[in-house]
C-alpha cells in the first residue's frame, strides 16, 4: 500500500482495529447461536456483547501475540480482558481460527466491493455526462493510430461507459462471489460445532454459508475476485492511453485538467504532462500483478496450507486500496478532461479530404467500377494528398476515371460529415437507453 | 497447440475451414439484410448461398492471400470464385475486415465455451458419482500436510464438486461475456453500413449485437473470458495436487488407474506415478498464462490497434484446447481413481487417537478446565503419542490431571468417529441438494 | 507455435527428427564412454554408430510409443530395429529417461539461444548502421508525450542500440545457463552409470555437466533462461512502441517500409498502417508469458515430478520461435524504416521556439533571476506560444522582465539547435566505441 | 510492504530519508564536478556540503511538496533552507529530476542487492553445513512422490545450494544490471550539463555511467533485476515444497524447528505446522509478482513516460523486503532444520527392498536376459511387494526365471545400499569443491 495511492476509506477497512471488530462480531454472533442451540449458557453469549463499543487495544493484542505467536488466540485473550475471563470461557468454542479469519476476510473483500462498485457508479456518471456533451463533437477515427474514418468524441466517451458497465457487472459478480462465511470447524465437518452456528453469523453479517468448506473457504473464489480486479484495472488503462494518446503535443485533443500554479517538471513550465493517466497505466500494471498470485493460491494441500495468506496480506490491501484510488482519480480526470474540439477539426483535416476515401470507394463499387479499379483509383489520388498536402476533393474532381463513374455533385455529397455521425443516436440509445 | 494435448472437436473450431465457413456465413447473412434494406439487389444476396455447401479450398485462399497480403480480401476473392465475379460484387459491401474478423473470434470463442461447458458438466457427473460412493469413507483430514480432525473422502469429491459447479457458473458468464458480434464499419459509427445489417447477422448466429464497438469488439471482453479460464485451470490444479498427494508411496489413499500392460518408467516397473495429474498441473499452467496477455489486449490504440490480434492467434486456441483436454483428462482421472479406504484408516492410526486430541481439549474446557490449562494437558500427551507412537486415550487415562475432570466413560466416548461425520448428510444436502 | 509467426531454422529445432537425433547422439556417446570404461563391449558402442546416417522414421516412433506409452523406450526400440536387437542391448544401460530428455531438451535451447544471439546481431547491425545515418537528424525529444528538447534519430537508434547490446549479453548468459547435460540416473546419484559418462556425453556435445542433479537438471537453470527471454521481448515491444507512435498520421515521423502493391486495409487504400510493429507488441506479450510458467516450473518435488514437461512441450518451441521471428521482423522494419527528417522539423516547430524553454530558464538563473522567478518568467510566455502559436523567441524580447536580465544576443544564442547535439559524439563514443 | 515480513536494513534503505541523503548526495556531488569545470562558483558547490550531516526533516519536505506538487523541488526548497537560498542557488543546474530519481533508485536497488547477496551468502553457509552434517544420512530418492532409488539427505542439501549457488551469481549480475547512475537532462542529451557531471557523481557513489539515458535510465535493466528476483523466489519456494513434503504426517522425514512453547493452532496442540515453508511459499509468489510490471514497464514513450513510476513504488521496497526477509527466513529454517534419519530408513522400507528393482533389473539384462523379459521379471516380483508388503529379496530368490539368471548371492548384492552412495563424494567434490 503506497499512501499517494490510497484513500481513507478503503484503507480504512484493512486497518488492524477494523479486522478486530469484525472478528469480534463474528465470535458474538456465534455465541448467541450456540446460546440459543443450547450449547453454552446465554449468559455467557450476552457477556460477549459488553465489548460491543469497545475500541479494542491493537498495540495491546500485538503484544499479546508476540508471546503467544497466534493472533486469535491473542485476540481472545484480549477479549477475555474486557470481558471477563470466566464470562469469555465459552467464546471461540468448538471452533478453529479459519473460521474467523476467513469470515472476516470475505467480509472486508466485501466492503472493499461495495466501495469499488460505488467507484464505478461515479465514474460512469462522470462518462455519460461527458459523453453527451460531447456526442456531436467530431473527431477523426483511427485505426493503428492512423487517420480512418471522422467519428464524436461523444463515441469514445460512450464506449467507455459501456466497458464500464460491463465492468461495473463484473464487480457485483466479484463480490457475490465472495459474500460467504464459514464456521466449520478444524477440517471443515462442524464436528464440534453445529452448521447452524455458520447460517446465523452468515445471516447476521450478510454472508451466505459456504456450502462446503475445509478449514478454510475455497480460494477459487478469490482468485475470481482478483481476476474481476485485474479486468477493471485493464479497462482503466484502456481510458487512460487513449487521453495520454489525445495529449501528445502533435495532437492535442484533450488534456488533463491543468491548475497554472502546478509546475509540470522541474524545468519546463509549459509542459502540460498526462501525468494522471500516465500514472493510471502503472496502477493498472500494480493490480493486474494480483491475479496470478491469487491464482496460484487456489491449489492449497489437503484441507489447506498457509501459503496464501501471505499473499493476501498483501494482495488485499494493495489490489483493492490502488484500484479505488485509480477509479477515483479516473473519474476526476474525466470529470475535468479538458477537451478541444478546434484541435480535432484540424486535425481532421490534416490531409484535407483524405478520410473521406472509404466512401469515395464504396461509391465507385456501387456506381459498377470494380472493386480492384475503385481500390486503384482512390488509392491514386489518396497518396497524392498524402504525400503533398493538396486537397482529396479537387483531386477526384479532376481525375476523368473518376468522373466517368461518379458526378461532381456525387463527388461533392461524399464529404459530407453527417454521413458519419446518422447513427450516433442508435448508438447512445443502445448504450444509455436514451440518446 | 500441443496435439497430445488436444481433443478433435476443440481443434475442429480452430482450423482455417471453420474460419471460413464462419466468414461465409457472416457475409451471407449481411447480404440477405442489405436485401432487405434494398441497400443492395436481392439475387446477389441470393447468389451469395450457391456457396452454402462448398468446401472452400484453404490452400487456393492462402495462395491468393501471399499475394494480396490480406487475409479478408483474399477469402472474398476465393468466395468471388464460386459465386460468380459479378454476383459477388455486393459482398461486404461497407464491412470492414473486422466485422468479419472479431465477429468470427466471438463465435469461435462461444463454440469453445459451449465444448468446455459440456466438459465441466461430465466433470462434475463423475465427482458426484464419486462423492455418494465414499461419502462414508473415513479419512484423515489435514492442515499443513499434518493430521488434523478424520473426515470423508466423499467430502473431499463434494468441495471438488462445488468448486466445479462455480466454475460451471464462471464459464457461463464467459460465454455470455464474448457472444457478441459486430458489424459497424471502420471505426464503429455504421456511417457505410446499417445498424439493422448487425442486428440480423447476430440474430441468425445466436449473437447479442455490440452495443457499441469501434473497428473492433473491445478486449475486456476477452479478458474476462481467459480470466474465467484461469480460474477454472486453477481449480483443476486444485484437484490434481489432492491426487498427487494421495497417491505418494508414504500416503497411498489412492491412485490413478494404471493398466498392468503400461511401463511406469523406463526402469522401475513397480511405479505408480501421478503422471496425469501431474500433467494436469503443467496444464494448468499453461492455460493461466494466457490471463495476463488477454489482459494487456485491452488497452488498445484509439479505435483498434492491431497488436491483440497475433495474441489471440495463440491463446485463443491454445488456451480453449489445453483446457477442454485437461477437463476431460480429469474426468477420466476421477471417474477410475484407485481409492484405497484401508490405508486411509491405517494412516489416520499412524499416531493411534492423536486425532482426536481437539474433542478431548473442548471436553476438558466444557468440563471447567481453563483454555490454557486445557490445552497443556492435551499437549503433553499428545507429545508422547507424537514420540514413541503409544495410544493417545490410554496416555488420557493414566494422567490424573485429566482423570480429575473427564470420567473415563467421557474420555472413551471422545474416541468415537462417528462424532466428525454426523453432519455429512447436512453438507451433502447443501452441495447436491440430496444426501 | 503460429506458423506465420516462425521461421524454419527454430522449427527445425523443434521438429521430432531433430529431437530424436539428439537422443541417438547422446545414447551413442554414452555407450562409446561406458566402453572407455569397460562397462559394455566396445563393439556394441560401435555398432550403436551404425545409425549415424539414419533419418529416423518418426512416424514408426510414434507407432511403438502408441504401444509402449514411453517415448524413450520407443525410440530404443526403433534404434534396435537399426542397429540390431542384439548390438543394441547395451544402449540406455543403466541411464534413465530424463537423462536423455533433459540433456536433449537443453541442447535445443542452446541451438535455439545460437540463433537468437545471430538474430540480435543482426539486429545490432541494423541499428547501428541507422544510428550513424541519422546521428544528426534533428527530432524533438517527448517526455509524457510532450514535446521537451532537441534530440537527433540518431540518439534513438543508438539507444535501442545499447538496450539490445545489453539483450545480447543476456542472451549469451541465458544461453551458458542451460547448456548443460545430465547422465546420473534415477534420482541423480549415479548408482548405476559413472560420472565419466556423463563427463563424456557432455564433452562431446558442447555442454557443461550438471555439478548436481536429480532426474533431472533443475529447472531454476529454465526460469533464467525464458526470463531473459521475457527481458529481451519487453525491448522489441519498447522499440515497436517507439515507431507506432512515429507513423501515426499526426506525428508522421518515420513509417515502416510500405510496398505500393500492399493493400494496407479492406476500405482505405491510402492508409499505411505500422502493422508489423503493432504485431511485434503483441508477439512481446506472447514471449513473455512463458517467463511465469517457467518460474512456476522451478518447484518440482522431491527428485522430480513432472509437471514442468508439459509446459516446455509448449514453452520450449512457443517462446523461441516468436522470438526469432520478432528479432528478425524488427531487424527488417529497422533496415528499412523510412524515416522523414522534414516532419521531425515540422513538428519540432509546431509550437515555435517553446522547445528551448528549458535553456532560457537556465540563462535567467545564470543571469541571477531567482529559481522561481525565472520559472514564472518562462512559463508566462511559453503559455501565450501554446495557446496562439506565436514565436517564443519574439515574446521573450518583447518581455521587459525577461530583457532585463538577458540581452536580445543573449536570448537568440538560446535557440541554436547546435547547442542539443554538441554531446552527440561522446555518446556514439560511449555506445559504439566510436562517432 | 508487510511489516512481518520485513526486516529494518531492508525497509531502511526504502524510507524517505534515505532517498533524501541520497539526493543530496547526487546534488552535492554534482555541484563539485560542476565547480571543476567552472560552470558554478567553487564557494556555492563547498556550501552545500555544509548539509552534509543535516537530518532533513521529511515532514517538511512533504509539506514543500503539497504546494509545489513536485518532489524534487520540494527537496531543493528544503535544502536550501539548510545551505542559505543564495548558496543554493546553483544546485541542481541544468539537471533534472529524473537525474536524480533514476539514479536514487538504481543506488536503492545496489544496496538492496547487496543485502540480498550477503543473505544469499548466509543461506550457502547454512546449506552447506547442513550438507555435509547428513552427507552419508540415507534416504529414499523419489520421482512423482513415489519411491525411486536410495539417495541422501546430504545430496538434497548440496542441490539447494548449488541452486542457490547459481542464485548467488545471477544477483550479482542484476546488481551489476542496475548500478547505473545518470545525469543527462532533460531527454539525454546533455545539453544543459556537461557528461563529465555524471562521470563525477557515478564515480563517488559506486556507479557506472548510463552509456546513453534518455530522461531516464533504461529499464531493460529493472525488469532484468526484478525476472533475477523472482527466479530466486522460485527456488526459494522449491526448497520450501521439499520442508512441506518431508514434514507431513505421514512423512515426517523432517521438520521445522518447534519450540515447546509455541501453539500450533488453536485447537490442535501436537499439530507441528511447517508454517514457516509454507509461508515461504507465499513469499515466492509475491516477489515473483513484480517480474511482469517490471518488464511492462521497459516500453516507455519516447524519452520517457512516468507509468513505470507508481509500479516502482511498489515493487522496488516490495519485492526487495520481502525477498530479504525470505531468504533470511529460509536461512533459519535449514540451520535449525530437525532431521530424522530413523524416520527414513523406516520410510524406505515401506515396501521391504522394492527399491532396488533397478539394480535387479540391470543386473537380469547384463546377465543376458532380454530388456523386455527383465522388465516382465521385476514387475511381477515388484507388484507382489507392492500389494503385499512382503520382501522384494525374497520373492526374486523364490522366481525360478530369477534365479535362473542370477545366483542367491549375485541378487544379494543388489541389495546393498553402499552401492547408491558410491558417487557422493564425487558430487560434493563437484559442488563444494571438497568432498
């Protein structure tokens, strides 16, 4: 967890104090099950809940396990503390650390979701609003980064918001995916405690049961999760290239909000840099590196080893902490996309006419040319305005191939840019549901 | 593709005649919309079907191909050839080679789904079998590779089960995930062709539209695809190195089938080895290395960039391939595995009652014995039982401090092993939804 | 392997005769040194030789494995059928299959790394010869995509010069890394063929004798080696990228070598498209993802499983056949990369003057301005350029602050190009050794 | 970053304050090698010296760079609030910031290395002992998890370390690939600062020129440190997979050192967990995770984009701690290694003489029986000790066609385990250089 790259909240729910808690409910919560299959006494079950409001001493648990070298067995004893040690006698009973730690593990990959889909529900607010401001903004399509046919700004805008979406999809099924709990003893057969216990905790903390579990929940489910982060995180870096690209100084169709007062480098002012997105390709790199790590931890021995958890320490903080800040800071970037639209005329028009050749093509196919003959004969005129600049209309107009084929007033009707955008409110319609 | 890695159907999706077939039908049903639109005349789009049963000739596209040097071009000259030049001369009339390329990817992708859905089915057929089997197969259950609490070996085919059965789910979504189409022109906008041209082909290939694409159908989509993979690979690792485990000369809990005519090794004609599970775990391997380059496709360059595509040339079967063999390679692992029920008793006596030394540590707690002092008593026998391989309940018997709080009917009764079993049928119930 | 992506001398390598060569090599030498030793009578080593000139029938290979389901034994089976069941008894005596695999195996790296090192020469030729063409053709340096200073073509070339200088180090290590052999038996202790063996094998075939293996060589020596493998691709990708952006329409700098015959889409015939770079990125991610698999490979248990092989079955010819053909692919668009020196000016002006931004910063605090006072100066007039495109050089003279503390002299002597490239000697000195 | 698995001379070297002491350094040097070559007053460059052994107050600096949002000027701003602003006033000319970063982070990731070899020394040291301290300790070889041939607990001990060996030298050469300082401006050219600046500042701080730097130093060389760190990782993990395997239950061959007062688990108090290899394993997987940003990260645009900055954050201190803390780990994981040489014997004969059916079938070949008809031979004996447990020796006495071929006393010899120790001595020779 790098704090440049943080947000409170999200590192809120990593903090020692925010897993004691949950840990501390969980131990609750299976108290009063058992309370109530009978097990231990109730008043035991109720004592549990004196630390209810407790803030429980981190520093003081710390201490505990450096003797102890077990951190629920530390935990516990602490709890006892507040507690009452003979009060805290039945809590934990029957059940093996797993179940804690695990529960409380999905739960703060749970939240960790919840915050990363409301990150997502701003970005795409951000994305639609951009995207209908801009919906008419023309602006050159390209393919290999070559000029190919004019297409909006509000396009690429909507189409973000589409990948989006279906991300925003993936984020919900991540976190379904690892919404459960378990209580299910040392090797998973609630042999010493009863699969009721797991169902009421699970109710309680809006987990469903693990149908199966061993002693530990099965990480092919978090190997699901992270692979879903490592998508977002992809799509993110989708976003931020294509501004980096609009940036460049040769084409400069957008740029990342600019305050006069930031220095852009240490020596040249002027330099307005795509630092924002640039930087969002690299936290797109840091949560995609989670995956195959997660990936590997779904193979553990038997009823489980302890390999992954060190990747989890690790891999959870840092995969979720990094891609709400890259969401964030995404969405803020979206929000104030400085954009040019003057740039993208010129652009446009940087060999004046010659984007317009798809249809000149087509045109000439459909008026009985062949297509080798119309490939040739825009082809011609196409590397003239390339290679001098002159103007792809006038050329078409004076090439009497052309011409046998084609009017002038069908030469003319071929540039016209509203050919390009007819279906942009198609598109919006299918992507908004309005246009 | 590795051939002895491969299954004829899964490679029959992959082969140039596929592609091209997949081509013809993606332009043949484009022509019959343009018909409908009156875009272009209806005896052409007819004309289009007199190649519905031809064999294209893959050799002739590729000499035509070496030429043109594109690979589109070429397979509508070649298609020219059957149609009649003059008949052929609306096909593809305001596609882009895309239309055809990553419409036909799509379709191919949802082919492969649709082959490793059928795989995970049979999958999960053999594991249930397996599972009712040995639901009351004792066995030791383990952490960290050491005996912890004895459970069944039919529990262990139901989590193999269930993961199988999420994995089902996960391969599900992928196909949702890529069965989409497009055919939308250069850069997405439908300025040359009708939106309705993409509709109909869709509908007639059992494709959703694209919402909005650009030249092509964007990569998140197939991130997610290959990321599903990954996860199934994973699970399949899960389940190989559980077998590797179990059959090792010192574990013998059960053993691949080996047929007596097969050479174990070229020198040691007693072996048993893990070989295709261990091939299994190699092949999982394989199949997650597609994840991370499916990932970086997706940031593509403007409206497309090219560079995904020589990628997809080789994940894209290679990825579907190595899974569908490797799905049936398990099956047919887990539908004949050697399971060996009499060592599994044997090794869970290896250190006689240690097993069973949690129960007796909640016994003395519910008795009154403080968790610590619980805990030192089960210990210190526990260690002799660990040292010299004595009886762990006669060790209990003979030891005063515990004698002094469990009568040694209590003590005999922890002993019992239908204690870690008597919620198999609950388990069993949650995961098949029978018992 | 992608056949359009592969060149014949890798896949020869690859090839079942070129394997099964090597075995016959290695079966042969270890009979003549356990002659040398009298372990078997020296005409049998002898009449092993007899199949020196034998092009093994692959396809009966193949047959008898079918039957034997071992590869090795199968092609002792097909030696004998050669050289005599009765000659050939002594062949593979006392040895194990690995010892053939292996050191097989790692002879098609070191041939495969033989090629990859000329391929890097030849890359070095290239770019070494383009470096001194364009040593002084003036290009305007990026940082974030930005214009920043003067720089020359040259510089470029001579940097993916030194990065590939480095690759060829590299590759030269990563060749020493897996050239060596093992001839020790089942689990490496050779009880049943002597060391000398092994020692002979090896000197014959140009490796190096593993100091200690088990059955197999191990695979830390593989990690290394498609490691490096992974490091060079990320340079042909950091090369690729730098021409992608050079061709695109607005930058224009440079475009790969484009035949007038070579139709460059479908539909825009006048678009030339940097389609073997953008491939050339995509085959880098292809490179690199065997270097996790390979890594994963490293963790084998006990003295062997075999779980690595399948991985190598793909990663082995996958990995080095992309790699040679993306060396000579790239080796191809630097020899002929068109280069245009008049838009490296063109854009280097697009912001007149504001590229020496940096220079006059520097005068202003040599005159005595003050850090920040001088970066105010600076960025107030390098902003007006970027927002109207006005000359910088004209506005610092017309700006009172700014000739206050430099002479109109002054100020011009800052916008002397020649001031950018006066180190360009040094650095051709440190790169090439020479300028 | 994880702080239980971190070590202080690790973390030390990645905390703000170093990476200050370091710029200054980089800065003050500069100044020297600068007033050498008359470009700055000799008495300005002495000046800042004069915070040669100031404690720079990170607080402030960050505060600085709240408002400045640049960090190099903050630092600047800050030192010269130490050395008097008109002091001051000349550091730092003409370079800019990545002259700085790039050279403090390859200086951060010499000295990591140099940590990382002294631990890697420790780990040789450690090996060794333990090597040659079971150098004749015998112990069944295995391939597949099955039984093989006799081998030695020494000889598993001497593999590790000449893998780790191998690792010694490949962290050397990354140390080597990344001890590159640079200070060339703003895109390499040397402009603005003359290249015997760099000279000067390489040579004081241990470094060798960038023979040719853009704005930054090449990363080929990071992604090349990182793939040598995760190769190291990788055996890591193989040495941990091997502790895993000889600990387990059934095994037992070794375990991790168990101080009595530990708690295994919560619950299962005889249980003595490997925790600490499995933890290892994990650790690997997490150092291995930087290798891919890393080698995204050499594809930079043009002189340089900042998208490898936030990954270097991360995985700079990341990988590095936790590599360290690994190796140290490891380091006390094999000195205290608790061997059990009873337990191996006792698991060698598991299946009483089976081991030795290579020998025997050896032997049946080289007394004339056919390789197919030995073959046949051993499998029957074998597969009867195999499903019986009764003795290999015996059984082959009792075979008349055994017997047949080999006298009583010949297929007595067989059975002496000496014969599989014979080389040792000549590995270790190989190996350690002594035997």
């Amino acid at each position: 967890m790098i704090p440049r790259y943080s947000r409170p909240d999200m590192v809120a729910i990593w903090e020692p104090a925010t897993k004691f808690r949950i840990w501390f409910e969980i131990e609750a919560h299976a108290c009063d099950a058992m309370a109530d299959l009978g097990v231990i006494p109730r008043e035991n079950a109720q004592a549990v809940w004196k630390a209810k409001d407790v803030e429980f001493n981190v520093a003081r648990i710390d201490e505990i396990e450096a003797e102890t070298k077990h951190d629920v067995i530390a935990f516990l004893t602490h709890l006892a503390e507040h507690v009452g040690s003979d009060e805290a006698r039945f809590v934990h009973q029957g059940m093996t650390s797993s179940d804690v730690l695990d529960t409380c593990f999905n739960i703060q990959l749970t939240r960790a979701a919840d915050i990363l889909i409301a990150d997502m529900e701003g970005l795409l607010a951000a994305l639609k609003r951009r995207a209908f401001e801009h919906k008419d903004t023309l602006r050159i399509g390209r393919s290999h980064g070559i000029h190919a046919e004019p297409t909006t700004m509000g396009l690429t805008f909507a189409r973000f918001y589409a990948e989006m979406q279906r991300n925003l999809r993936r984020l919900h099924t991540a976190r379904e995916e690892i919404a459960t709990g378990a209580i299910s003893g040392a090797v998973g057969t609630f042999a010493n405690v009863d699969p009721r216990v797991e169902e009421h905790v699970c109710a309680q903390l809006g987990l469903t049961p693990e149908p199966i579990s061993t002693q530990v929940i099965p990480r092919d489910r978090h190997a699901a999760f992270f692979a879903a982060l490592g998508v977002v995180a992809s799509s993110i870096e989708n976003v931020a290239i294509e501004i980096r690209h609009m940036q460049r100084t040769e084409v400069l169709e957008a740029a990342e909000f600019f305050s006069m007062g930031q220095k852009g480098s240490s020596a040249m002012p002027h330099k307005k840099n795509p630092v924002l997105t640039e930087n969002l390709t690299g936290l797109a790199r840091l949560v995609r590196m989670a995956v195959v790590p997660a990936m590997e931890n779904v193979a553990l021995w038997h009823e489980r080893d302890i390999s992954h958890s060190s990747v989890e320490r690790m891999i959870g903080p840092d995969a979720t902490i990094t891609l709400d800040f890259a969401l964030a800071r995404l969405t803020n970037v979206i929000d104030k996309l400085l954009v040019y639209p003057d740039n993208m005329m010129a652009n446009m028009n940087k060999f004046p006419g010659l984007v317009m050749s798809q249809r000149v093509l087509l045109a000439l196919t459909q008026a009985g040319v062949s297509r080798e003959d119309a490939y040739r004969l825009v082809q011609r005129n196409a590397l003239k305005v390339w290679e001098t600049g002159c103007d792809f209309k006038t050329e078409l107009l004076n090439d009497a191939e052309v011409t046998a084929a084609l009017s002038p007033a069908e030469i003319a009707e071929k540039f016209d840019l509203g050919y390009h955008t007819k279906h942009v409110n198609t598109i919006f319609a299918r992507v908004f549901g309005e246009s």
